[in-house]
C-alpha cells in the first residue's frame, strides 16, 4: 500500500456483534475490531483514484483530445491561458478550450483548520487522480498549500500528459486585520499581502523556501507547477461595511496605473487597492518568464449590479467592478472576474422581476438570470463562477427557488443539481463553474447552528445540520474512535425491546434495537443528556428525565424529533414567535432550524414571515451506500423486527459531543454544561423502558474514511460534456 493513508483504502465496515442476551440492563463494553475492510484496489484499477471508495463504480471517462498544455508567447512572457475579449482561453493540445469545469480544493481535514496543512501526500496523489476521473479540469486552491500538493500535481500531470490537471492558485489575505481597521490601505495589511503574493509567485515556480508557522503554511518549494498554471485569484470576499469605510476614509487616493494592471477612472479606492495588488503580483510572476489572468474574488454581495429587490441592505451596500481593474499591454495574459456565486442567496434572486421571469430550460431561472447578468456587465473580459454548488446536509440555512435550498439535499440530489448548474453556467456563456467543494470539511460553521456549538472544538465532529461542513463531492465519514471500546446496552428481554445495542462515531448516536416479534405501531426513542435538566414528560410517557426524543411512526414510516425547551437551539441569537413554531407538547419543541429572518422587501414594502426548516423530520431509509436508493438524510429503518437509529448530536443538543458538551441557551447567549453519558429509554403503548446510558471518552483526533458521493456520475457527466464543448 505504500505510504496510503488507511482511510483511503476502502470505506470501513463496522462490526456487529450480533444479538446479547442478560438479564438484567447495563451497559457492557467491548472492544472495537479493526475499522478497515482488508486489501486493495484490484490490480487492474491502476490509478490512485480507486483508493477512494466508490470511485470504481463510475465509467472510465472517454479519452477524447489532448488536454496538453500548448503553450504561446506574447511580450517575452510564455503563457497557457489568456483572456481574449469574454473569452477565456486555455490554450491546450487539442484546441482552444473556452469552458473550464473545475473544483475548489481547501488545505485541511477533519480535526484540521485552514492553514495547518494537513492533507498528505497520499491524499493530494488520490484526489488529483478522482478529480480527473471525474472529468475535472482545473483544480483551484485558496491559499499556498504544502509542497506535496506541487510536487504531486507535477507528478500527476507528467505521468498523464493529455489529461492533466490545471491550477488556478489562490492567495488569501494573511487575516482579517483590515476589517477591524476598516482600511484596506492600512500598511501592515498592505505589506503582509505583497509579501504573500510574492511568496505565491515563487511556490508555483518551485524556488522558495520558508518555515511553518501558526496560520501559515511552510516548507521548501522545488517543483515548477507553472505549465499548467491557468489563472491565479486573489483577495478574499471582501466585507462590505468595512469596504465602504475603507473608501470614505481612502476617497483621495489616486486611481492606480501600474506597468501590468491599472484603473479606470470611474474605479473606488477599494479597486484600486486590488489594482495595485494584482500589479504587484504581475510582476513577481514575470520574473519568471510567464504571464497567466489575474483576478480578484468576488461575491453577489460586492457584485457592480445594482439590487433595488434585497431586503437586506449590507447585501447590496458597495459595489466592486472588475471592469475598473484592467491588464496594460505588458501583462498579455489578461484577467477576468471572477465570481463565488450560489443559488439560495442572496435573496434578491427571489425578490428581483427580471431574475424571477428570466427563463432557461423551458422554466423561469433566477440564478441562470443572475449569471447571465454577471457575463452582460463583464462584456470585454470573461467571468467565471469559481464556487457554485449546494451540500448534501439535513440542515438547511436558506431557502431558494427549484429547490436549491442551501442544504436538505441528500447526497444523489445535491450531485444532480451542481450537474445542472455547471450546465447552466456554461449554456449562460460563461467560461468556468468551479464546484465547492471537492470534500466536507467538519472545521466549516454556518449562522443558523454556530450559535450552539463550542467554538474551539468544532473542527473535531461532524454536523449534519451545519450545512457548511458538507458541500464536498468527497465524503469524509466518521469512523469513531478505534481506541474505544464500543457500547452495548442490554436489557433483560422486556417488551418493546428484546435487546439494544449502541455506539458512538464523530457523527451520530447510532443504536440498533431488538423489537421482537409484535413491533409497536408507534415508539418513542427518548435520550436523557442532562440529568438536571427535567420537566414535562411527552405525551404517552410519564418519564421526566428526557431532553431529546425521536416519535416514530413505525407503520406509517415517518418520525419526529423534539427537544426540551431547555436545549432547544432556537433559545440562542433568534426570537421566533411561538406561533411560528411548530405544534409541540408543552414543554418541548420539534428540532427546527431557522433559514431566514422576518423581512421588508424593498422597494414594494411587503413583509415576509420568519422562515423555518423541520430539520428534525425523520426520513425513514437506509444510509448504506452500497443501495442506489440510499437517502444519506435517513435517521432511521425498521427492517423486520429490528429498528436501526443514528441520532446527530446536535438533536441531542451537543456543542461538542468530542468533550461532552451540551449547548444550555441562556438569555440568548450560549452556556454549556458537561453530560455524564446518553441515558436511553423507549416508550411504547405508555410503558416506559429504560435501557441503560451510553458511554464514551472524549477525543482530542477524529477518525475518518473517504467516500465518494453518491450520485457523483452525474456531476462527471455534466464535466465531460461542457469541457467537451469547448474545443
């Protein structure tokens, strides 16, 4: 296997110990038998891409024209790419390409935050050979990763000459000091970029050298990445307010003409900023003979589009024009804007006449109106989407038309629509789509479920309900602690349970449950967190511990989850009317997520309501990936007389299960208090039956394996097919 990390192997299978009998309830622990499913790829399935699980299951992509980077010349500078009017030109072998399909690449894993660098060699020499294989063109970074992540593109590419990858390197601020200052001319801010670009221009040339630090990435640079260099992006997604205060206090600031880059006279202090940065990076880039597009990152909420339909006005409170940031003659590679634009926000795409009427596929499209929008403004250079995509979560954080809701999406579906809106992209005459992400990072938090989760742990689990933590088309599943004996929790045969068992991953509560013979038409699954934390049983049941509790349906296949008023996560930053909430016995309420505050939509003045998910509907289904119908939302499934559970920790109201935290709301601020274990009981038919509680050790590493998604094929079809036609 050579240096292959193990969760590139094959997915894990768990063990199940079959069927204990005792007579009385305890909790029993045994040890974990090895989490890897032995041996690896088949012989003939000679690219690293088959370590990853289910990639074997996808087609062999078509061989079709060389990819081969056939580089020109303009000005003494070699390039691979070039703008040339709204085109964007990559200049290959088999012909001009003019549509680049491509993925975004962060630089951590789970148990890892940005900038640590912490994915191996291995895994770079895997996953460049996935992206390929699924039809991925280009690869782009955000930052400067390690140098395996050079030394293996370069080696991928060498031993692949007609289907290599292409780069589009990132360079990130250092931090977010500008912000606070609210100038984005401050000096040190200024320096600190310069410097960052300057090492950036050495990395892809293989000549640099620098250490590791704390929120830095390190190392000595050898390998000349720069023949399949396309494009570079800089900055970040700048924010608004302290873009606008950058401008007021920097209004006197000339507009910026340099020997690579320069403004045009209607240009803002903030883009000239970033014309003198991308001049700047120009010339270290130059030193080396080469040219490639420059470009800045931008969002809808900077876009130079004017949104008179956004309810919120720090959507829509600066523009920044790429227009006004232009190549001299001296920089023939040329640029292009560059946009991270989504379908579900913001929410101008559903308020705005001309996006809601605009029509594409026989259907009205706003976010094909919007990218369409983008490409008119941007009629002399071309426009990318560098991130688009939407997660396969069961949490949501916005909704959105055609249901591109920012989350609820099972896996099959989330791959179905980034298919369908790279296709929409390409047909709206743009030249890139750029999916987020290639895989989940568990680091990620949202707005709607930050609130109730522990900050300084967060990167060490994995939410569900966050939807930021699952846009990859990489899964990377929980595999719990190897070190931890699992749980068993037995009962001495009472009805409705013959025998539990239980145990924990990074992920869920999982629990399988002997219902024998004559399974209940109706259960409760009921979890005591807190034991201090009592109050009103749920209806049926007379017991007060509980604080979560999952209703099931087992005849009509449909469940509810609730949680104690106590832990209930809306308490925290959000004031929902009770009359908004859904119907709940007193003292409980179903596990929901807010997706969108109470807004006035200008300039007609109507007044939208608070918009809520049911994120605790539980979906009946299996999860196994190996069934083309898996739904990777399902919670639950009774198959015979045995009921198969796996509960996410944020329905049990943990802020990080890794520590035993539970999140307490209290006066809208977050409290946590530690819990000794998970307590399970089940009602059914009025009886209440405790089992036993549910025991493990904190962790300070997470245990994970790699998957492909399901539904992947259809993205790679969508891959082909648009880079197909640009030739």
């Amino acid at each position: 296997m050579g240096d292959f990390p193990s969760h590139l192997v094959t997915e894990p299978a768990r063990r199940r110990s079959g069927r204990f009998k005792a007579s009385a309830i305890g909790v029993f622990v045994l040890g974990l038998c090895a989490l890897l499913a032995g041996g690896a790829a088949s012989p003939a399935l000679d690219t690293p891409a088959f370590l990853i699980s289910g990639m074997s299951e996808i087609p062999s992509p078509p061989r079709g024209t060389s990819w081969a980077p056939a580089p020109r010349e303009a000005g003494g500078l070699r390039m691979v790419a070039r703008s040339v009017g709204q085109d964007f030109n990559l200049y290959t072998a088999g012909g001009d390409r003019t549509f680049l399909p491509g993925v975004d690449l962060g630089d951590t894993t789970p148990g890892g935050l940005p900038r640590e660098g912490s994915i191996s060699a291995a895994q770079y020499r895997a996953w460049f050979a996935g992206m390929s294989w699924l039809g991925l063109r280009v690869v782009r970074i955000y930052r400067i990763h390690p140098p395996a992540f050079y030394e293996q593109l370069a080696a991928w590419n060498e031993a692949n000459p007609d289907t290599p990858l292409y780069l589009v390197q990132g360079v990130a601020l250092p931090d977010q000091t500008y912000v606070a200052k609210k100038n984005l001319f401050d000096q040190r801010v200024t320096t600190a970029f310069r410097q960052e670009l300057q090492a950036a221009a050495r990395v892809v040339a293989g000549d640099y050298r620098r250490t590791t630090v704390p929120g830095r990435i390190g190392g000595t640079y050898t390998t000349d990445v720069t023949p399949w260099l396309a494009g570079w992006i800089v900055g970040d997604e700048i924010d608004p307010a302290a873009a606008v205060a950058s401008d007021k206090r920097n209004a006197g600031v000339p507009r910026f003409a340099g020997k690579y880059f320069r403004n045009t006279p209607r240009s803002t202090p903030t883009e000239r900023w970033l014309a003198a940065r991308m001049n700047d990076l120009a010339g270290f880039v130059a030193e080396h003979g080469v040219s490639q597009p420059i470009a800045f990152v931008n969002w809808p909420t900077t876009d130079p589009l004017r949104h008179p339909g956004e309810p919120l006005e720090q959507e829509d409170l600066i523009g920044i024009d790429a227009n006004h940031v232009l190549p001299t003659a001296e920089w023939p590679a040329g640029t292009f804007a560059s946009y991270h634009a989504y379908p579900f926000y913001p929410d101008f795409l559903r308020h705005e006449p001309d996006l809601v009427a605009y029509e594409y596929g026989g259907r009205a499209d706003p976010y094909a109106g919007y990218v369409a929008g983008l490409r008119r403004h941007h009629s002399s250079i071309p426009t990318l989407i560098t991130e688009f995509g939407v997660p396969s979560s069961i949490g949501s954080a916005h909704n959105a038309p055609l249901g591109r809701t920012q989350g609820d999406h099972s896996e099959q579906d989330a791959m179905r629509i980034n298919a369908e809106l790279l296709r929409l992209i390409r047909d709206q005459g743009l030249s890139a789509g750029f999916v987020f992400s290639w895989a989940d990072e568990w680091w990620r938090y949202t707005w709607n479920t930050e609130g109730v989760q522990d900050p300084r742990r967060r990167q060490l689990w994995h939410d569900p309900m966050t939807n930021e933590q699952n846009f990859g088309v990489l899964a990377m599943d929980a595999q719990g602690q190897p070190d931890t004996a699992e749980q068993h929790l037995l009962n001495g045969g009472g009805w409705p349970a013959t025998d539990v068992d239980a145990w924990v991953d990074e992920t869920y509560l999982h629990l399988e449950i002997g219902l024998g013979d004559s399974p209940p038409g109706t259960m409760m699954v009921n979890f005591d967190v807190l034991p201090g934390v009592t109050g009103p049983p749920m209806p049926g049941s007379s017991d007060r511990r509980p604080d979560a509790v999952f209703a099931l349906n087992l005849v009509g296949r449909n469940g509810q989850a609730y949680v104690r008023n106590q832990i209930d996560p809306m308490r925290v930053d959000f004031s929902v009317p009770a009359a908004e909430r859904g119907q709940s016995p007193t003292g409980w309420k179903p596990f929901e997520l807010i997706v969108n505050r109470a807004l006035t939509v200008p300039p007609s003045g109507v007044k939208l309501p608070v918009e809520l998910q049911n994120a605790g509907w539980l979906r009946h289904g299996t999860w196994d990936t190996g069934d083309a119908a898996a739904d990777s939302r399902a919670l639950w499934r009774l198959d015979g007389d045995n009921l198969t559970v796996r509960v996410p920790w944020a329905m049990l109201g943990f802020a990080d299960p890794s520590a035993h935290r539970v999140a307490v709301p209290k006066d809208g601020k977050l409290t946590m208090q530690v819990s000794p274990g998970v307590t399970v009981s089940l009602t059914a038919s009025g009886t209440d039956q405790v089992i036993g509680q549910v025991r493990w050790s904190d962790w300070l590493r997470p245990h994970y394996s790699e998957r492909i998604k399901q539904g992947a094929a259809s993205l790679r079809d969508a891959a082909l097919a648009t880079a197909a036609g640009s030739a």
